[in-house]
C-alpha cells in the first residue's frame, strides 16, 4: 500500500498538471479574443470607409451629412466597444 506522502504528491503533481492546462486553454482563448476583435474593428472601420465614399459621392447636402454621420458613429462604437472588449480579455 502506498504511503500518505507518495499518494499526497502525485495528487498535488496531477493539481499542478490540470492547473497549468487550464491556463493555456485561457491564454489560447483570450489570443482568439483578440483576434477576433482585430478583424471585427477593421470589418468596421472599412464600413465606415465604405459610408464616406457614399457621402462623398452623394449630390445631396443632407444625405452626405447622414451618411457621414453615421461613418462617425460605426468609427466611435467601434472604438468603445473595442476598447472595452480588451479589458474584458485582460
């Protein structure tokens, strides 16, 4: 029968083992986070790219200054939500 301390030490040993997977499960999903959130933000930065063209090509004054409105807006919550997205992955 094996003593308390070898049977205390390979349970410690296997905590450690379990312990040290689970922090790389968590580092290789907060680097899909980011990622994730690098295209999400560049998806829309390029919509709102996208939006300035429509306004700049518009003949219409309040058109144009919706379209680029809204382009100020898809550039701001992308920012916001960016920026507090990357605190959650901290």
């Amino acid at each position: 029968m094996a003593d308390k301390t070898t049977v205390s030490g390979e349970a410690e040993a296997a905590v450690e083992r379990i312990r040290a997977l689970n922090e790389q499960i968590l580092e290789f999903g907060r680097q899909a986070g980011a990622s994730f959130l690098e295209a999400y933000e560049a998806n829309l930065k390029s919509f709102a790219e996208y939006q300035d063209t429509l306004a700049d090509s518009s003949q219409v004054d309040w058109l144009a200054a919706i379209a680029r409105a809204q382009a100020n807006f898809t550039r701001e919550l992308s920012a916001a939500w960016g920026a507090s997205a990357r605190d959650l992955l901290k």
